[in-house]
C-alpha cells in the first residue's frame, strides 16, 4: 500500500472477526481465550524461513497454506481440535500483492479447520521469517503423546512418504522426473494436508503418535525413546505413491526419501495389536490412507528389513538446522 | 557445543522442569496446558530482531530479560498473571556461551514471575531473531483493555519514560551524557521492568490500559481510538528521571524522547475520578512510581500543553516498522 504502516499492513490482512471461544481477538495488547471446562489446551510453534523450509520460488499462498499446515500436523499428532493461531511474519518489505496472496492462502486453510487468528507481530527483516503458534483443544487425559507405544503394538502411517523430499530433489536438479509426477510431487511439499480428523480419530485408538516432519525414521525415533522401546520397520510395507515410484525407479536407494527426507507431515501412531480391526475398519470407512509399516518390539533402536529379510542400514536422523556438515 | 544440534541445544539450554498448569511440557508435538476454571487466557506474541530491537552489542543475558519482559509487559497492560512462554529462536549459527547468557537472563525473569517455558522452534538464519509468546490467566471478564476510559478518567503512567529513547540516542551519538547517567538509561533499555504486580492490581482499578512500547503518545492514542474519545495531557507531569533531565537539559524539545521515543514498557492507563485516591494510596503503600499526566475528554484527539498553557505539537506517531521514510 502507498503510505503502508505497520497498523495499516494488520488491518488490511490480518483482521478477522472473532471466532469460537475468543473474548477478544487482534487489536489489543493480548488476545483472550476462552478455553472450556474439561478441555487442555495444547500449543505448537514452528518457524519457517524462506530457502530454508520452503522454496524461494513458493507461491505466497502456497506459503500461507504451509505455514499453518505444519501446525496443524502437531495439533494432529496429539489429537487436539484447532482452535487459534498466532502469527509473526518478518519481512523484506511490503509487498502488497504477496501479503494478499499469503493471507488469502493461510485463511483458506484456518477456515477449513476453524482456526481463528488472534494476534501476531510484524516486522521487517532482511529475510522472510514465520513463526506460527497454533493452540488445540483435546478433552483432559485424552492427548496422544509420544511415550505411550508398548511391546506388541503395532506402527502404522497416514498417506504417503517421501514425495515432498523428492520434490526438493527434483528442484535442485538431483533427478529428474517428468509430468504430472513433477508437478504432483511438488504440491506435496507446497501443500502439505495435516492429519486433523484422523488425529482426533485416533484418540482413543492410538498408544502413542509423532507428525513426521524431520523424516520417518528421525520422528519414530522419537517416539521410540519417549516410550523406552524398539521397533522392527518392513520396508516393503512404507507407502509410496505412484508418482514417488515413478521416480525412484533407477535410484541406488529409492527408500531414502521416504525415509529419511522429511516434511511430510503424515502421522506415525501405534495402536495396541487388539485395537487393529476396529482402527482399519475406520480408516477404511473413511477412505484415510493407511498403511501398517512394523511393530514395536522390547530392545531399544529401530531395525528396518527389504522383503527378503535383508536388514537395511538406517542411521540417519533426519533435518537438524544446527547439525555439523 | 561440538557436534551441536537442534536437540542437545533444546536439551541444553531449554529443557525445565514442569510447571504449574503444565500436563506436558517441552518435547512433543505440542505442550499441554490445563486453564483454571473461571480465568480466560491472555496471549501475546512478539518479535525482537538484532539490531532493530535491540542494539547489536546487548549483553546475551539482557537479551533474554529483554524478550521476555516485552511479552510480560503486554500481560501487565491485561491484567493477566503470567503463566507460560514458548520461544522461536533464529540464530546465524551455535554460541555456546552466547546461548548460555540468553537461558540465564531469560530464566532468571521467568522464575520471578513464575514463568514455565512449555515450547518453542530453533532455526538458522541470517539475523538473530526472536519470536516469544507469553501466556498469562486472568479472571473472566476482568481483563483491562483499551477500549474502557470515558470522559472524566483520569490518565496515569508508571515509571518514568524517555529513559530507553535517550540511551539509543547516545548510543547513536546524537547526545552525549556523563557517568552515571548514560550507564543508567541503558540499563533502562535493555532491562525494562515490565509492571507485572501494578496490570493485576489494577484490575479492579482502571478503565482501560496500554502498554508503552511505540512512544506514551502513539499507544495513548490506540487507548483513545478503541475508547472513542480523547485526552488532554500536560507536559509537565509527564515523569522524567533524574537522568534523563541531565541528559536533556540542552536539547531544543527536551519532551520528545519520553512522548515518543518508545521501548519504555511503562503502563498507561485511565481511571474513573472517583476512584483516585484508592489508587494513589495503593500505588503509595507498595512504593510504586506513578504519575498522573492528564484526563479524557469527549472531543476526539490528543491536546497537550506546557505548564504555562501553551499548546505543543504533538503529530509523532510512534515507531512503525513499516512507515514510508
């Protein structure tokens, strides 16, 4: 805007009427939340940097989806029902029509869930920084969490892996891959879909669930240390779409973006082995991908297995933005 | 540290003990948070950016204070008692001691205030940038907002403004300052006291109340625009330090640091006439500093005077980020 301030960039973009549960939204020094009796709050919040968690070529809707979409997965990953955001956004400068393209993206997907912007900050810095809080609401006691997974349980995974790390791949000209694969693969990493439902789902199903963001084997790691066990992982049984297939054909290990790439917000969960047919059953019913890929076991590490008993060599661990090169 | 990463600095630096209010804190997908009955939860977020808000060679430890007394002061401007934090950290790369001094600063606030840290990102970036969201509990329907004062309220601030203003414009050499003056106005910067104890007493107290972060006269005028009404203000109760005076004696409008120098985290707030000799003995009693400057008037706009009724012009309108030059 021509004489753009501060004041003036909120208003424009960021205002919006108040939602469920907030006795007061943007415009004052905090925003208050009503939280209703019975219910935790559960908060998450994640920072995105351009050319660091998004391509600098990410269309700004693009950019506003995936902003609250990774959210959104660790609202997912304990079952919590989104409820609130609140949004920093550091920028270069003002750009008038990629705020109204960030906006229009990141309220498309807050309105499908029924997420209500509270309040934030802006700034200008030399670059593009987001930090997102999102803030669920899960019954008392109901939350999944990462240490509850048990000897015999078994693991499971929402959609498919590894198509947003062969996106990035295929970006930075390390394979090549022809259309539609390109362009499918690629939504996938600009628009990742948070397992909402099927986190609130799995609240009386799962013993314990993580979002993968850091890779499959870097998040279940997690979960396994949190819970003090170990897992068997079948690869043949990790879920790979066409289009990831119809890439990695000539790859020497065509098991490593699934593994080990990252950003694909699914869920991991494990679900005690008697709970199996009603967890399928619902899945099934309601057309959610899923895919049994191992079981938990009692020794500590994670042993991953091709189809013919072969054990495969995984000690990767996934995205860290501080790890030594 | 030497193979430092994502992990071991969270683990290092940012792993506490649980709090009060916390059913799971750092080390899942999300904290889980249990909201007393009969309270509303306040949030806040803000960014602080390395040289921006806050100038390049601040100590680490004041650092810390610094970003999370900004947050507090929002929840003091409520009303609200701080509960939580979560904390977004981008830094150009690991400091250990660096690191070190930020944790200490930033813990030894939140241990006075009872502060729990339940979450947050760290992420490498180009520019330090911190992005903190505080979370404070208030009585439903007790919070104070701006939008309360009414003709006849009388304004008052805490403290003593200007003092962060004129330690930035020393710094910048624009005005020079002997000892112990310069050391005081910037210890004023870098460490603001946020009136934490003065937002919760005030609840039942005043009308409406802000915090002054962009200048007394650009955030007294958010309180009059979301009131519907305006003010009167005479200059000479606007409370200047001792060190402040020393430092302005020479200067052609020696008001203009502390109307509109920002940074101060000072509350100003508005109280019913009736009301005024509760509050002065109150703050009396409890030593703390306050000052009355003026009252709301029902014509809209901002008039303030010189003791001798000469009218100042007053058009500054704070810092803004993103103000055209």
């Amino acid at each position: 805007m021509a004489a753009g301030s501060e004041f003036d960039l909120i208003r424009e973009f960021f205002t919006t009427p108040g939602g469920k549960g907030v006795a007061l939204g943007v415009g004052d020094d905090c925003a208050l939340l009503e939280i209703p009796a019975g219910m935790e709050l559960a908060v998450s919040m994640d920072t995105l940097l351009e050319g660091v968690h998004f391509p600098d070529d990410t269309a700004a809707a693009d950019v506003g989806v995936k902003a609250l979409a990774v959210g959104l997965s660790d609202l997912a990953a304990m079952g919590a029902e989104p409820a609130w955001a609140t949004l920093a956004l550091t920028l270069p400068g003002i750009d008038d029509s990629w705020l109204r393209g960030f906006s229009e993206g990141f309220f498309s997907l807050a309105r499908q869930y029924g997420v209500t912007l509270v309040g934030g900050d802006t700034t200008r810095g030399p670059l593009m920084t987001i930090t997102l809080q999102v803030h669920g609401l899960v019954p008392k006691g109901q939350a999944l969490r990462r240490d509850g997974a048990r000897c015999g349980d078994l693991i499971y995974v929402t959609g498919s892996l590894g198509d947003a790390a062969l996106a990035l791949q295929i970006l930075r000209g390390e394979i090549s891959a022809g259309q539609p694969h390109a362009t499918w693969l690629r939504r996938q990493l600009d628009r990742p879909v948070p397992r909402v439902m099927q986190g609130i789902a799995l609240r009386r199903l799962a013993s314990a669930a993580i979002d993968i963001s850091d890779g499959l084997l870097a998040d279940l790691r997690h979960l396994l240390r949190a819970s003090s066990v170990g897992a068997r992982l079948e690869l043949d049984f990790v879920p790979l779409s066409e289009h990831y297939l119809a890439c990695t054909g000539a790859l020497d290990d065509r098991y490593r973006p699934a593994l080990s790439g990252g950003d694909d917000y699914e869920l991991c969960f494990t679900v005690p082995a008697q709970k199996k047919g009603e967890l399928e059953q619902l899945f099934a019913q309601r057309n959610w991908p899923l895919s049994a890929i191992g079981s938990i076991e009692q020794v500590p590490g994670l042993r991953c297995f091709y189809p013919d008993g072969r054990h495969y060599h995984c000690d990767s661990e996934g995205f860290d933005h501080f790890a030594s090169p």
